[in-house]
C-alpha cells in the first residue's frame, strides 16, 4: 500500500501538529505507519466526534474516538460575520482551502481552530489524557480528510457552513463536460478545408498552475504529471500511427459512405462509434472489419481504432459525418502531442472515475473547437438525445483522449511496482470506489486540484488596470478591476484601490 503524506495544506499542517502535544514520537510513528496500512475501518464522523475501530495485536479492534470541543456561540456570531463581510473567504472553502486571512483571523481573535479534543481508545495502553497509536492512527486519518475537505475542520468545532449558507449543492462534484442538447439535428457538410491552428505545447503552462503535494494522492502529482505529458508526446506515435495495409483503402471506402455517431448512455468510457451503411450487407466488406464488433448490421468501433484509421486515411472527401471527423481526429493527434488536455473527475455514487477533456481554458484551444462545431453534423447521442456541435465536438475529443491514455501503458516511476488506487485510475482507467470514509472526499479535492482551469466557463472576464495618478506627487498608481460581460461586452467596475 502506498504511504500516504499527511498535512500537505496549511490548515491540515497546523491541525497535524496539535497531536504532538498530546503523546510521543515512538506513538506518532506507530500511529501513521497503522494509517498507511489501512488498519482503521469503519469510520464514522458525527457532528464534534470521529469513531472508528482500529485493528488491534491483543483484540481483533479497538473502539478509539475523539471528541472536538466546540466554538463558543459568541465566537461562532463573530466569524460568520467576519466571513459574510468577506465572501472571496467562503468562495475559496468551497473551492477547498482557508485562506491565510481567516487564518489570521482565528490567530488575532485567539479563536483555537486546531486545539482541544478529548481521546477515548479501549486498548490498555491508553490512560486518558496521553494519545495511543491507535487515537494517533485515527488523527492521522482525519487530517488526510481535513486536507481534503476543511468544511470538516469547522464542523467538528460546530460550524456547519454547509448549513449554514445552504451551499450542499455548490460542493457536488458537477460533470466536467458542458452538454446541451439540441431538437434540430443538422447534416452540415464543410465545403472547404477546417483551419487547423497552430498550436504550441501546453504542458509548462498546465503544470505551472497546479500544486506539488495535492491532498488526493501521497506523492508529488506536478511531477507525476510532467512525467505523463513527455511520455504522452513521445509515444504518441507508437500508439496512434497509419496503418499500412492493402484493406485500409477498401476501409476507407465504405466509412466514406457510411454515417457514423457516438452514441454513449451514461460512461464516456466505453463509449464507441457506431458505423451504418447498406455496404455491410456484404459479405466481403463485412470481412475487412472482422476485428472490430458488429451488431444487426451496425459496425461499433472504438475511439483509439476509429483514431488509428483515420489517421491512416489521405483523402477528406465522403459522408458529413466523415469529413467532419477526418478533421476531428487530427485536430486529436495535435492536442495529444502538444500536451492540450487535462484529466477531469466524474463523481458517481460509491465510486468516481477519471476522464480527460480538451483544455479549453487556453484561447487557441477554445477556438479550434469551435471551428470544428461550425461543420459538424449531429453525431453524439447521449441518453436517446442528441448533443449541439459544441458540446458534441468536446464530448468526441474527451471520449478519444479518455480512451487513449490507458493505451499509452503509462505509470509514474515513484511507487511504479505499487501505485496509489487513485494513479490507476488517472492512467489505467479503473474505477475508484468511494464508500469508505478516506475516499469520500476524493471527488472533491481532484476537481478543486484542477479547478484553477475552469475559469473559461464563467461568462465574465477579469481586466485589471494600473493607472497613474495624475498630478500625484509621489508617482503614485491606482489599481481598477473591472468585470466584462463576454455576451455583451458591458464593464462594470468591481473594486478600485
């Protein structure tokens, strides 16, 4: 079992460090080491109170627990007034952190956010006031969740925020992929070739954006990360590469011909292209896809075959569907070797999944998508309904990235031999399940890892201006934020300083 890091952010540091007082190092240790092998099951968190049992050498368990003392009423009045005159401050716990301000704000106040629990364990080595390896255990477990989900943090001192603002909603892992639907199924057909932009790699931009230590896995994913994209852009060609074959130009006859969707219910996954056309009603053409599954006459193939054939392929000209996804896939081929696309998590009941989607926070990006969509046919069914040409556009090139990455045979070379649940499901496509307490918050703290490239979604944009002050005696400047409404193109001043 991989070990884990414990107290990768501020606040699950300052909370990891209360238990020091509270008992020695030999019980430190031992505590962790119980938490890295999985020893403490059946964990339940009550309101002020965690219980859990945690297995034992001289019982089968022992019930250990620990109990939070909560904010005083007077205390709880005055920070939700100090948050609701600050709502960047809530805005960044939903997004999964404490501000250093708020932070702050407990010091200043002398408000003990990380102090005062009472221990209860039933092994004979606990006396009471002085932590065994097994409460150490259970605190260790906690704090991996606190720094997953500080909501936890409060609410153990009885500040329900949750409740509080009436946000439960707003931390609901949403689908990291924007469907809309359409009644009116085009059969646009491009007339002239799609531009394919010039794009450079994004890799040093993506990783530069995202952390070293995320709470969700116990090793360094920036440089897991890093690792993935050189090897992404290297062995891309030995995965995806034009087949040489005397049946590829028959094949590509009969998929000129033929209308092709993506119809999926529920799990991009699995999702295939199905292939109709009246050609297969032939014996011979029905055997130069012997290798792929055929299903009363439709042809289903799956997007890194689909991929490998129409990279194989010269000539654009056929069915819409097919000139439209001659364009696609190699609109694909150039996002994959350029490092365009960034993993996505889709949090299901009991278990979550990890899928990849185009990076279409980046404005070159964004805009090849679109000039894909201007010509795209309606070809992606998703639960008997048909997606527009934008969302149908990025849920094709998810469903072939998400398809390609367990292809590549990647995984990281720190703890290569016995990788983390959560890597075999970032690169080997495996579903995560999430029933049990320490993966509850998995969900959450992946999509707030990758939060920071969703921004495109809002309609606003942010303008900042450093203006001179005139006749300022000292040079000084003055700084203007302004919102501009991306549909209309109206500012609005925000703040000014």
């Amino acid at each position: 079992m991989a070990r884990k890091i414990y107290g990768t952010t501020l606040w699950g540091e300052k909370f990891l460090r209360a238990i020091e007082f509270e008992t020695d190092s030999g019980r430190l240790s031992r505590g962790k080491s119980y938490a890295n092998t999985g020893k403490i099951y059946d964990v339940e968190l009550n309101k002020k109170t965690i219980a859990a049992k945690v297995k034992g050498n001289y019982s089968p368990y022992y019930t250990t627990s620990l109990s939070f003392k909560e904010f005083a009423k007077g205390d709880v009045k005055f920070i939700l007034d100090f948050i609701d005159s600050n709502p960047f401050i809530l805005a960044e716990i939903i997004k999964g952190e404490l501000s250093y301000e708020l932070l702050d704000f407990f010091n200043k106040n002398e408000i003990d956010l990380f102090h005062g629990f009472d221990m209860g364990c039933d092994c004979f080595d606990f006396y009471g006031t002085y932590a065994c390896k097994h409460i150490t255990a259970l605190y260790y477990v906690l704090v991996n969740e606190i720094d997953k989900n500080p909501f936890i943090l409060l609410k153990l001192r009885g500040l329900d925020l949750e409740k509080h603002y009436n946000i439960k909603e707003d931390l609901k892992v949403s689908y990291p992929l924007e469907l809309n639907y359409t009644d009116d199924p085009t059969t646009n057909t491009p007339q002239d070739d799609v531009e394919i932009l010039k794009h450079e790699n994004y890799s040093a931009f993506i990783l530069s954006m995202l952390s070293d230590f995320p709470p969700f896995a116990p090793i360094n994913y920036k440089e897991v990360l890093s690792e993935f994209y050189k090897k992404t852009t290297k062995e891309l060609p030995l995965v995806i590469s034009p087949i040489r074959d005397e049946k590829i130009q028959k094949i590509q006859r009969v998929l000129q011909d033929s209308d092709i969707t993506l119809e999926v219910k529920d799990d991009i996954q699995v999702a295939k292209f199905k292939i109709k056309t009246p050609l297969l009603e032939d014996k011979e053409v029905l055997f130069l896809f012997d290798e792929y599954k055929l299903d009363d006459k439709k042809l289903f193939i799956s997007p890194t075959d689909l991929f490998n054939l129409f990279v194989s392929f010269e000539d654009d000209y056929g069915s819409c569907s097919y000139r439209y996804l001659f364009y696609l896939f190699r609109v694909a081929y150039i996002l994959i070797q350029n490092s365009g696309f960034i993993p996505a998590v889709v949090s299901r009941p009991n278990f979550l999944q990890i899928i990849y989607k185009p990076l279409l926070s980046i404005e070159t990006i964004n805009k090849q998508v679109d000039l894909l969509s201007k010509f795209a046919p309606t070809v992606v069914k998703k639960d008997a309904k048909f997606l527009d040409t934008k969302s149908a556009t990025n849920y094709i090139l998810s469903a072939v990235l998400t398809d390609f990455v367990p292809k590549l045979g990647f995984m990281h070379k720190k703890q290569k031999a016995n990788p983390p649940a959560v890597s075999k499901s970032f690169f080997q496509g495996t579903l995560l399940k999430t029933k049990d307490f320490e993966s509850k918050n998995l969900a959450y703290s992946i999509a707030n890892y990758f939060s920071v490239f969703e921004i495109v979604k809002s309609n606003y944009k942010y303008i900042i201006y450093l203006n001179k002050i005139e006749d300022s005696e000292d040079d000084g400047y003055k700084l203007e934020i302004k919102i501009e409404d991306k549909q209309n193109g109206k500012k609005h001043n925000l703040n000014s300083a």
